[in-house]
C-alpha cells in the first residue's frame, strides 16, 4: 500500500492506503515501519555507511548506486522499496544511531532547553522533552517524541516546517507555535501567525493566532483562546506554571511534570478545589505553602522528597 500512494502520490491511492491502515492495527504498525524505513533509506545515501551501520550490513547496502541508477523512476522507487523492506529489521537502531549524528534533542526532568537551528528558527523544549530534527534542502522536519515544545519558525517559503506528534502534522512557513503531547491528544497553541493542523486521516485546519487545536484520531477541535490563556500557556518558557481556576488534580499533575517524587492527593475531596496563581516551576514547596495559607491543605513531606497532600486538619 505505502509503495502503490508513494509511487503515483495521488489522492485516491493515498486514501485507500489509510482505509487499509484503519482495518487492522497491524497495518498501521507494518505501514510505519516501511515508511521509516524508505525515510531512512533516502536519509542514508548523504551519510557514510560506516557510521550508521556495523561492518556486516554496510557492505550490503548501497543506496548512493541506488539514487543515481539512470532506471525509470517508478523502477528507481521500487527498487528503494525493496532496500527499504530490508532495512525495517533495524530501523529502530539506526534511526537511533542517525539521530546521534546530531538532530536528536532532550531534556531531563525539570530541565529546559533553547536551540538555535540550522535555519534561524528558534526551538524552545519543555521539561522531560524528545524530538529530532531534520533540515534538508526541500523541507524541514521536527518529530516531537515525547513531551513538549514551542517553535519560532524563520521564514522561508520554499521549506515549510513540519513537526509531526503521534497523529497530528503542524506545518508552518513563519510563524510561532507550541505543540504537547498529552496522553490522549495532542494541544497546539499558535500564539503568532497560522498554521496548517492535519490528523492522521488527513483532514486539516487553519489555526491562526489566539487559538489553539486539539487532536484526536479522526478530529480536530479548535477553541478560540484570549490574551491571558495564551500567556498561561507560555509561561513554562520562563520556567513558571500558571494557574486561573484550574483543579488541584491538574495544578499536581503539572507539578509533577517537572519533579523525580511526585505530589500525591491523600484526600479524593480536595482533586475539584480551585485554585489560582503563578508559581515557579521548580519551587513546589512555595505551591505547597501557598495551598496551606490560602485553602487549608497542607503537604507533608516524605523521606524521598515526595509530597502528600492532605485537609490541614489531618495528620
């Protein structure tokens, strides 16, 4: 299915190649590994052999005769198909040895971290974030793994930006934009510009500034946000979490984003209490004090650093 849409690229095939994939989950999963491995197959021929794979499999492989063989493109592609095929055995490790070639990003629990791309943009990750990057003369690729990140993309008509997050493609030409990864959709806040929102069954949305997408498999919902919303959800990158009426449960479930020992709730009956405030994402203890001050909860710390939060007049 993948060969037949990447062979024609038409819409029709395309489309019936997702239908296929919706059948059985196996099709996914095996849809996936052909396409990184075809992805790779392409991304290798730029990289000496010796540094992606052992001696006993870069003899094998010779995707530089493979790209500049004079056969008919659809031959050429169907031969890469084959190379492809026989590479998804070890996708996972080379992908990984590719991305250590200098394109894979992280950051630890409670760490950030800025990076300056290759083309200007500006990519900003959250704490306990993977991506890896991509900048090749025709485009310009950003998977987020895990996590999240925010992006201030330098302008450049000819490459469109592209950050992929489990089912949702954000492209972008110039503009700024946050993408996360939460356990069942993915968020995308655009605080400057529009971007172009698609799911994995290829429906998409404009999403201009002030506005932010979520993605579910086979949805895209959109909610207009105001000036404040936007900067709540932007104060991470400067290394503060704020909070307007949101629960203890999410405020805690924030915290913990950030922390090696979690914040736990002892009590079921404080998870609704509404709670405000901007607090410094790697002082809990000041959310701590602030819970007993202002609404009667009180933390009392365990030997591993760990807090448990508790009605003030227990314990």
């Amino acid at each position: 299915m993948f060969l037949v849409a990447r062979a024609s690229d038409a819409d029709a095939d395309w489309d019936a190649a997702y239908r296929w994939i919706e059948q059985d989950p196996a099709h996914g999963y095996a849809f996936a590994k052909v396409e990184a491995g075809w992805e790779l197959a392409d991304r290798l021929g730029d990289v000496p052999s010796e540094r992606l794979l052992p001696p006993a499999l870069a003899a094998p492989i010779s995707i530089a005769t493979a790209r500049t063989d004079p056969a008919p493109p659809v031959t050429r592609r169907l031969a890469m198909g084959g190379i492809a095929a026989g590479l998804i055995g070890a996708v996972g490790t080379l992908a990984w040895r590719f991305s250590d070639a200098g394109d894979h990003y992280a950051t630890g629990i409670g760490e950030r971290r800025t990076v300056t791309l290759a083309d200007g943009s500006l990519m900003r990750l959250n704490t306990d974030t993977s991506v890896t990057v991509d900048l090749a003369p025709e485009r310009r690729s950003v998977r987020l793994l895990r996590g999240e990140a925010s992006f201030d993309v330098a302008h450049d008509t000819s490459r469109p930006f592209v950050v992929a997050a489990d089912e949702a493609r954000v492209r972008a030409v110039g503009t700024a934009f946050t993408v996360r990864l939460r356990p069942d959709f993915t968020e995308v806040t655009v605080s400057e510009g529009i971007v172009g929102v698609r799911d994995g069954d290829r429906n998409e949305r404009h999403v201009a500034a002030g506005n932010a997408a979520a993605v579910r498999r086979g949805t895209i919902a959109v909610t207009a946000l105001d000036h404040t919303d936007i900067q709540r959800r932007l104060a991470w990158q400067d290394g503060r979490l704020s909070f307007d009426g949101d629960t203890l449960e999410q405020a805690v479930d924030e915290f913990n984003r950030y922390r090696t020992v979690p914040i736990v709730i002892g009590d079921p009956a404080l998870a609704g209490v509404r709670i405000g405030g901007t607090f410094r994402s790697d002082r809990s203890g000041d959310f701590a004090r602030a819970l007993e001050q202002s609404f009667g909860i009180r933390a009392i710390e365990g030997g591993d650093g760990s807090l448990l939060l508790v009605p003030a007049g227990n314990g």
